[in-house]
C-alpha cells in the first residue's frame, strides 16, 4: 500500500504562491509580445538592430542566473532564502520596465539604442533573475510533496496565462484609450509595474520556507551536515552540467519561451495579414483559455498515469499536431480553423507547463541523489534563464527576420517578401519547436532514473 505523502500547504498558500505570476507576466507578457512594435513604429528603431541588442543582452543572463541562484542557495534569513531575492528583486523590474517604455525622443539615435540596451539587460540580467528563480525555487522550499508541486505550478502558469492573455487583449485598446504615442505606452507601463510590485508583494507574504532541518528530515546524508555543504559558482556549474535531465529541461524551457516569443510577434500577422491588430487578442484567448483548463487538470492526470513523463510526451504530441493544423488553417486562410487548431496545440502543451516545477525538483533530487548536495536554488536557474534567453532569443530573432524581409515600420503595406517572413515566423516556426521540445521529451524520463537510484540506495 503506498503511504500518503505529508501536506505542507493550505489552499490560500497555493493560491497566494501561483498569484505571483501575475507580477512576472506584466513584464514578461508585455515586453514579449509589445517592446518590437513599441521600439520599431512609435520609436522608429530598426528592427534588426533591436534584434542584435537583445542578442548581446543575453550573452550576460546565463551568467546571471547561475551566480543567483547560487546566492540563493547560500542565503539565510528569517525570511528564509528565496522569498528576500524575490520580494526586493521586483521592485527593480518595475523601475526598469517603465524606463524601456521611458526612452526620450530628443536624444540622438545612438543614445536611444544605449538606453533601451541598458535598461532591458539590468531588467533581464539582474532585477527579473534575482525575482523569478527566487519564485521558481520556492517550489523546492515550500513543500516536500510532489502533489503540491505539481499543483503549485498548475496555480502558477494559470495566473501566468491568464494575465498574459489579458495584457495581449487590452494593451491595444488601453495604448489608444490613453492617446497613443509613447506618452500613452510610458502610461501603461507604469500601470503593469504597479499591479505587478502589489501582486508579487502579496505573494511573497503568502508562504512560508520550510527550515533546512525539516527539508532534510527522512533523507539520508554521508556526513552530518551535508545539506548545509558550501560549494563555489563553478562547484554549482559542474553539478548542473553533469545532470543530463537538467539541460533537457533548459533546452525544453528554453525552445518554449522562443515558441512563444515567436507567437507574441503575432502582433505583425494580425496587422499585416489578417488586417486586424485586435485579433491578437482572439489568438490570445484561443491559447490561454484552454491552457489553463489543461492546467486545472494537470495534477489529477499526473496522478492518474503514474507520473509526469508519459503525460508530458503525449501532451506535446498533440500539441505538435495542433500546431501543423494552425499551418495548414493558416495558407487555406480561414480564421476559424486557425483558432482551433490552436486551442488544440494548446491544450496538449498544458500539462508540461502544469508540472515544470515539480518537474525540476524531481530534477533536483536527482542532483542530489547521485551527488548528496542540495541545489535547489541553483537548479530553479533553468526557468529563468529559459524566460529570458528563449525570450530574448525569439525577440531577437523576430527582429532580424522583420529587417531581412524589408520590414517598414508604421507602413501602411508590407512588402511580398514581408509578408511571406510574417507567415513563416507565425505558422512555422512555433510548429518546429514544439516538434522538437516532442523530441526531448522522449529522453527525459528523470522519475523512473530516481526510482532506479534508490533502488540502488535501499
């Protein structure tokens, strides 16, 4: 008979934890799928060089979040040691999130460049790191029951994908309300960091860190005190490294937020091609919705087939389907179908979103079985650096792609070869890299090489 794991949380603590993504989607959500057209037809930035700044931005963030993340593991507090980083990091991300949308239109072109340059790194490299593995880590930290993990992060990526399906549905219509203009995206701007500096507060005081004795408590260590062992930024990177599940789940985190950077560029396909920039907000709902249906479920199917692996890999199947129905819809034009095939994809990608967090704590443990250290903070580093890089990545990419195709910023009309860029960044791109993430989904079966690894133990 399998014994019932402990409870460690309440409702309103799972509540109050997944209520923090509503701070990081005002960011996420609105820097993804806006800063491009913002810097490109109310700015008048070139595309392509946005692209290759946000390129070189990136070069500091895997830097960033290994040395965060290992600062978390080291710190302690009354607070404990993710939810300081996590409470004062934000406060930062607002700042920086409203400086983007704040760059002055009276200074030279080059010094309009450095600004956005500055700005968007400190927030990614250093303010948005500190906060989200803080968050992601929490997960670890919080609770010892893989049940609530999996439900936390079902909770989570529910208020993720319902602000991020609210910031893509108003923004337009709020960024006109207020005049248009950069007046009017500074105006915004500040209205999200401010949601976003109430909710994070809120769900920083939500929870509360289980002690490093309580966290120990029931496994075995080969020395007194191990969990406590002080290890260097390059003892962290080679424990990391030589966790092969780890760097599958950064290459899944990472191909999942270009997937959805390329979506969020939607913004042009909806304009340019389907004539209409507020169906951005139809697409929106046409993912999200069924995503955090997907979601509420995750954790009773996760349980239901034995574990996370299976669940993921059909999960992703479906949504690769889905995705080259949305390409097929797409080229015989009809909307409709578009929208079907989307929610499709989207409810087969849910239960990996559901259950990434508990995911990388079984990751973790992991770590920890084969090399008796615990590095939890550390090991929450791949959903940063996977939001920020794939991200980043994806905003990138779509910069380049826009200038190589002769994009003109704030035209009326687009050229042939524009348009023909916009369908493939739209339809194709986010087909491929749901096919791959498929791919290493078969490999990243880390529950049944944990199980196998105290079989050895016991």
């Amino acid at each position: 008979m399998k014994t019932k794991e402990k409870t460690y949380l309440n409702w309103y603590n799972k509540i109050g934890y997944g209520s923090g993504d509503i701070a990081g989607n005002v960011v996420y959500a609105l820097l993804s799928a806006f800063v491009m057209i913002f810097l490109t037809d109310t700015v008048g930035m070139n595309a392509g060089i946005v692209g290759s700044l946000i390129a070189v931005s990136k070069l500091f963030d895997g830097i960033s979040d290994i040395f965060f993340g290992s600062l978390i593991d080291k710190t302690h507090t009354k607070m404990g040691k993710a939810r300081p980083w996590m409470l004062y990091g934000y406060f930062g991300c607002a700042i920086c999130l409203v400086a983007i949308f704040c760059i002055p239109a009276d200074i030279t072109p080059t010094a309009q460049y450095a600004w956005f340059f500055i700005a968007y790194t400190l927030l990614n490299a250093g303010f948005y790191t500190a906060n989200n593995i803080a968050y992601s880590a929490l997960t670890a930290l919080i609770t010892k029951n893989n049940n609530e993990r999996v439900q936390m992060g079902s909770i989570r990526f529910m208020f993720a994908f319902g602000t991020s399906m609210l910031i893509q549905t108003i923004t337009v219509g709020l960024v006109a309300h207020f005049g248009g203009g950069a007046a009017a995206w500074r105006t915004v701007a500040i209205i999200y960091a401010i949601v976003g500096v109430i909710s994070n507060t809120l769900s920083v005081m939500s929870v509360k860190e289980l002690t490093p004795e309580e966290l120990a408590e029931g496994e075995e260590t080969k020395s007194q005190g191990q969990v406590d062992e002080k290890y260097s930024l390059i003892d962290a990177f080679n424990l990391l490294v030589r966790n092969k599940y780890y760097l599958m789940i950064c290459a899944c985190y990472i191909l999942m937020q270009i997937y959805t950077a390329t979506l969020n560029m939607g913004i042009y396909y909806m304009t340019y091609v389907l004539k209409n920039a507020n169906l951005l907000g139809v697409f929106s709902w046409a993912i999200n919705i069924p995503m955090i249906v997907g979601l509420l479920f995750t954790p009773t199917l996760v349980e239901k087939w034995g574990g996370m692996y299976k669940l993921n890999l059909t999960g992703y199947t479906l949504g690769t389907i889905g995705r080259l129905g949305v390409v097929i819809a797409g080229y015989l034009g009809s909307i409709p179908l578009m929208l079907a095939c989307t929610a499709v994809a989207a409810i087969g990608m849910s239960p990996l979103q559901g259950d990434m967090n508990a995911l990388i704590a079984t990751c973790s443990e992991y770590t920890y079985l084969t090399s008796g250290k615990r590095v939890d903070g550390t090991m929450y580093s791949c959903t940063s650096l996977g939001t920020k890089l794939g991200g980043g990545i994806g905003t990138a990419l779509a910069g380049w792609l826009l200038a190589l195709s002769g994009y003109v910023g704030g035209a009326a009309q687009q050229s042939a070869s524009c348009l023909n860029m916009l369908h493939v960044m739209y339809l194709w791109m986010p087909m491929c890299f749901n096919l791959l993430i498929t791919l290493i989904l078969t490999r990243l079966n880390v529950e049944k090489a944990n199980e196998e690894l105290r079989r050895k133990k016991g």
